[in-house]
C-alpha cells in the first residue's frame, strides 16, 4: 500500500469514528507521525494533503526541518530543557510539557524569540511509572502556574498516550478519564493563557476508540507509513 492510499484508509477509519460519535470529521486533525521516516516519505505525504507532521525528538526536527515542505511541525516526545531553544522557532506546539520547569524554559526562549508557543499538558492517565506526564491530580497546579509565570505560553489543552494494549478497546477507560478532565478545563473561561482546543489522544491502533471518546487531534505514525526500522535510529 502506497502512503497515499494508506491515509485515505486513516481518513476513512477517522469519518467512521466520528459518525459512530456523531462528530464532524474536520473537527479531528489528524498528525502524521514521521519519526524514523525519510524526508521523501514525509514529502509524499504532504503532498496528499498532510498539514500536521510529528517527531518525538528534538535532533531529528533539527536533521529533517530543511529538506521538508512546508507543513506544521509538533513535538510529541519527550523534552529536555536543554534542548527547548533548538526546537522553540520550529514547531507549532509541544504536546509532551509535563513540568513547570520545562515550561519556565519554553517562556524563556519563546520570549527570546518573541513568539507564543502553543502547549498541551502531557497526563498521565493511566498511572504508569515508565511514562511521562503528570499525574491528574497535578493538571490545575501546573496550569495555574503557567498562567500565571509564562506570558509567552499558551495552553492549548491535553495529551495523553494510553498504555500499549493488544486490544484497543482496553483503552477507551483512559481517553474517557483524559476527556473527563479536559472538559473541566474546556468549560473555564478561555483566556490568552489557557484556551482549551486540543485533546490529543489516539496512535494506529486506538485513534478510532480515542475520537469515539472525545479526542480532536490523532497522532498516526504506522498507519500511514509502514513499521518503524528501530535499527536506523541515529544515535
Ligand atoms: C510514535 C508515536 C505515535 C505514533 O504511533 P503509531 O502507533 O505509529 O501510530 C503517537 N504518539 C506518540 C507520542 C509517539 O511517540
């Protein structure tokens, strides 16, 4: 299957799920996820009509960002401080912010820049030890000081990733719970600092349970380009 084929079929399976849960399937964006694919590919799909790509780390940005058209680029991975002023001119949002002090360097480099960076507040809704994120819990605290500290931020909403199940109806209790939360926010008054729009949930093998359960943005990686080649990982 040819990668243009592989996104209308991603694009069919998306309007399914928005019909199943009577939603319009432009209110779902969807990000191709491109992380260990080739510029040529990440072309490719550009050109079918992909207007949102993702990496989840910051050198492969750096390494692909000239040789790509012109599409917006987000981070999904996570983020060392050190590496925030690589990356803070090149992408359109960080999906992955999980600290205040991450934040406090994305306000200093944005401000650098003079731009407004866009953030999702990475949860960790299922409570795994291994991953990133913050715990439920501390969503308010987090955003409560951001908003308050970073003029040069904008909290665009939620991300999560749910735990990796063989079947994916064993996620839908963790986007129900993200979307749960995210409603509590979407509900308060949108400021220039806090102004809910993104619930990012939903990889190749859940997105259609994650837009059933509410989630507008789906990252999809393997569904448009193939398996991943671990071994060409640059190290
Ligand atoms: C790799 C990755 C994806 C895409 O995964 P696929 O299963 O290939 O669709 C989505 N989100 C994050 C955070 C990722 O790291």
């Amino acid at each position: 299957m040819s990668i243009k084929e592989n996104i209308e079929r991603v694009e069919r399976l998306k309007a399914e799920a928005c019909r199943r849960a009577g939603r319009d399937p432009s209110d779902v964006l969807l990000v191709a996820v491109t992380k260990l694919h080739t510029t040529e590919e990440m072309n490719e799909a550009i050109d079918c009509g992909i207007t949102d790509i993702a990496e989840n780390k910051v050198q492969e940005i750096v390494r692909k960002y000239d040789e790509v058209k012109p599409a917006r680029w987000h981070l999904i991975g996570h983020l060392q401080t050190n590496k925030v002023r690589q990356v803070i001119d090149k992408v359109c949002m960080i999906h992955s912010v999980d600290s205040f002090h991450l934040a406090q360097e994305i306000e200093k480099r944005a401000a650098q820049h003079d731009l407004v960076m866009d953030i999702l507040i990475q949860v960790n809704v299922a409570k795994e030890e291994s991953k990133f994120g913050i715990d439920e819990e501390d969503t308010d605290l987090l955003i409560r000081e951001i908003a308050e500290n970073c003029p040069h931020i904008r909290v665009k909403g939620l991300m999560c990733i749910a735990p990796l199940e063989e079947d994916p109806e064993d996620a839908r209790p963790y986007f129900a719970e993200a979307k749960r939360l995210y409603d509590r926010y979407d509900v308060m008054d949108h400021t220039d600092r806090v102004d809910f729009q993104y619930l990012s949930m939903g990889m190749t093998n859940d997105f259609q349970v994650a837009i059933e359960e509410g989630s507008n943005l789906i990252r999809v990686g393997t569904a448009i380009f193939g398996n991943r080649d671990y071994r060409s990982e640059e190290k």
